[in-house]
C-alpha cells in the first residue's frame, strides 16, 4: 500500500513539475536549516503575546467592527505584491532551468502564491492574538473572511493589470507604428527625408540623455543628505528649499558639462567615416546641453536675485557667462580632440567615467 502511494504521488508530481521543485526546495531548506520550522514557530508564538497589550487588543477589535479599511488595505497590499512579483518572475524567466518545460502553473497563479504562505503566518497569528487578547471568536474570523475577500480583490486587479500591459507590450511588438521610447533620451518625430537625407542634428540628444541620467533621484537623494545635515535646525524653510534647488541645478551644470565629455568619443567614432569637421560636429552634438546650460545658469541667477538680492545676483551672472564659456570651451576642444583618430586623447577621454 505504501508502495502505491509513493508511487502515485511520485507521477503526481512528475506531472506538475513546480510542485516537485517546491518539494525538494523545501527538503533542501529543512535539511539545510533543520530548526527553522522551530525558529518559526517561536517567533510566531512570541509576536503573538503582543495580543496582551490593550492597544493591540483594541486594533484588533476596532477593525473587526469596521472591516472595509481592512478589506482595501489587503487588495492593495495583494495587488501589488502580485504585480511585483509577476514582473521579477518575467524578468528572471531566461534565467529558469525549467524554462523549456511545458508549464503546468500559469505566471499569475506562480505570482499569486508567493502571497498564500504570508496570508497564513498572518491568519495564525490574528488567531493566536485573539485568543491571548480573550476577544470573541467572531472577530478573527470575521478579520480573515474579509482579508481573503480583499486577496481575491488584488489577485484579480492584478491579473487584469497583467493583462492590459501584455496586451500593450504585444501591440508595441507587432505595430510597427508604436515606437518605444526611452526614459532618457529625447523623443522626437522623424525627419522629413530621413531615409535619403543624412543630418547629424539628432547628435544633440546624445549629451542630454546622458546627463538625464546621471541626474537620476536615487542618486541625487544621495548627495542631498549631505546637505541638509549641514543646514542649521533653526534655518527657514525658505532658504532650506533655496538651497537644494541651488545644489541640484549646479550638480547639473556638472553633468551636462561631463555628459558632452563623455560622448564626443563614442560620436566620433560612430561618424568616423564622413570626415566631419570639429566646428560642425562640436555645434551638432553640444549645442543642445549648451542651451540646456545656458537656461540652468538663467533660472540660477533668477533664483540667486529672488534670495539674496541685485548683489549676489551680479556675481551669479558673472559666474554663469564665465561657466557657459567654460563649457563651450572644453566641448569645442574635446571634439576636436574626439575627431582626431588614434590620439591617446580619445582612448582617455572615453575611459572618464567620473
């Protein structure tokens, strides 16, 4: 007999091959870690405890006669976790080994069931907590019938999001008049005779897109604690606000500044062929981040004059035509030295990476 049962589970699960890799995934970990389980469970047991304390108590009792803030708190926290999920599980499917597998899960119900394993830990210790709490039975259970509601809610609003961005992502693969953009670069529309006419004016671009992303926000975030932990507690809000704007459009001024650097090589490379000149090809390729530096200097002045007055404003503007003269200096000189093919200059320059 329990050579049958072995037996049909074995075919069972050689005909679902996700729930034999949950399977040895899960032996793996308990031979790996044999007192998690027990780890687990005294974790559980000890947060559970926390149904002692009345504000806990009264948490508790006050969502169970109110339960809808509970219920779209769940279908949030559901939908997105779903939705997370499903694109990281998209994102690493070249890297699965069972990817040539027929598949017998579907990639929202795989999404879906990374939530099924928190649900429980949370209903056991709702239940756990209600008890020690000595709250009516009623309660928990009226708190895990309205959380499974606001999971089937999320499950389904994901898998309809799902749905809509598959939809998006295979029109924009199969209409060739939907053109994907970047987040960086400029879109633009095509030129009139661009198939038989060549222009290098989409050069320009290049440097902007590159100093967009050098000015990405989790990278100015981080510049930015610096500076207000350098502000005095008992500075305006005003000036506090004056001042990151000030350090965000100078940090600008220096990635523009570095993203013309950066891409005269690669530029020059790619046009090496057509033997441009360095006055055409500096105007082609800079003349947008010089006119990007030239409104970052205006709104610098500007806001310099609005704080401190006329007379930090004369200095700014002297600082700003002395920088834009900088910048256009050094662009003109790079790509000169950018189209100046086997220098040791190119080699250096492209290797800047700041």
């Amino acid at each position: 007999m329990r050579t049958v049962m072995r037996n049909a589970v074995g075919s069972w699960l050689d005909a679902r091959p996700s729930a034999r890799v949950a399977c040895l995934a899960g032996r793996n970990a308990l031979r790996r870690w044999p007192l998690v389980g027990l780890v687990a469970l005294c974790v559980l047991a000890a947060l559970a405890t926390l149904g002692r304390v009345r504000a806990v108590a009264r948490a508790i009792a006050a969502a169970a006669h109110e339960p809808w803030p509970v219920l779209t708190i769940a279908t949030v926290i559901v939908a997105i976790l779903v939705v997370r999920r499903r694109r990281r599980l998209a994102r690493e499917a070249h890297r699965d080994w069972l990817g040539a597998l027929p598949s017998d899960v579907s990639p929202m119900v795989r999404a879906a069931s990374g939530t099924l394993g928190l649900g429980l830990v949370g209903a056991l210790w709702l239940a756990l907590a209600s008890v020690l709490a000595r709250l009516p039975a009623w309660m928990p259970v009226r708190l895990i019938v309205v959380c499974v509601a606001g999971a089937v809610i999320g499950v389904t609003l994901a898998a309809a999001v799902a749905a809509v961005l598959e939809r998006r992502a295979r029109r924009g693969r199969t209409d060739p008049r939907v053109r994907r953009r970047s987040r960086y670069s400029l879109g633009e529309r095509p030129r009139p005779g661009w198939s038989t006419q060549a222009a290098v004016s989409s050069l320009g671009g290049w440097p902007l897109a590159e100093a967009r992303f050098a000015d990405r926000p989790n990278i100015r975030a981080r510049s930015l604690w610096l500076l207000l932990l350098a502000v005095p507690m008992n500075e305006p809000v005003g000036r506090i606000l004056a001042a990151v704007f000030v350090w965000l459009l100078m940090l600008h001024l220096l990635n523009l500044l570095r993203a013309m650097v950066r891409t005269a090589c690669p530029a020059s490379w790619w046009l090496a062929p057509t033997g441009l000149r360095p006055v055409r090809f500096a105007a082609a390729l800079c003349w947008r981040a010089l006119a990007a530096t030239a409104a970052a200097c205006i709104v610098l002045i500007a806001l310099t004059y609005a704080v401190g007055g006329p007379a930090p404003a004369r200095t700014a503007v002297l600082a700003g035509a002395l920088w834009l003269a900088v910048a256009g200096g050094v662009s003109m000189a790079v790509s000169a030295l950018a189209l100046r093919s086997g220098s040791k200059a190119e080699r250096a320059l492209f290797r800047w990476r700041g």
